[in-house]
C-alpha cells in the first residue's frame, strides 16, 4: 500500500468548497486504478491543506500523476486552493486500525 501526500495553500474561508470539491470528485476517483482512501486534512493557522490518498500499488500512484490525471484535478482546485501543489509518494510500511493487530495488508 501506497499513500501520495499533497499539500496546498487553503484559506480558511475556502475549507468547506475543498470539502465540496473532493466529495463532488469522488465518482471520478471511484475509477482509478488502484485509488482505495482519502483523507483530506487542514492545517488552520498555518493556511495549509493537505489531501492523503491511499493506493493499493506505487506503480498506481504514480500513474495519477504520469497520466496527467492529477494536473487536471489540479487545475480544477486551484479555483478553491492556492499556491503550488506539491505531491510526493511514500510507502505505508505499517498501519494499525482498532480491529487489526497492525497488519500493514489488513
């Protein structure tokens, strides 16, 4: 499992509309390959939003990116979100959930 971390400008006022424009997105997200979870998370003092989305592989997380899939949602949030996006890619080497002993493939 893969997660992509990519961390925006958002100003308080506009955190709801990012919220609106996640949940409007979700059918498209539904059909990648590969996308299982997202988060998205603010940061209200320092103007930060951050969107964590799992992937089942990393080859399927960079494939957001390389396909150009990524720069047109992007470009659609920069409406709600300022600044440059910056995306970068990590490897979940464990994760814990009340209902598993921290199995990273529960």
């Amino acid at each position: 499992m893969y997660v992509s971390i990519t961390t925006l400008g958002l100003e308080q006022s506009r955190v709801s509309e990012f919220v609106a424009f996640y949940q409007r997105l979700l059918p498209f997200l539904r059909d990648v390959k590969g996308w299982q979870d997202l988060y998205l998370l603010v940061d209200h003092e320092a103007g930060e939003g951050r969107v964590l989305a799992m992937w089942e592989t990393e080859a399927d997380a960079y494939a957001f990116e390389s396909s150009g899939q990524f720069r047109a949602v992007i470009s659609q949030l920069q409406n709600v979100a300022g600044g440059p996006a910056d995306r970068q890619v990590y490897d979940v080497v464990f994760r814990a959930r009340p209902m598993d002993a921290g199995n990273v493939n529960a």
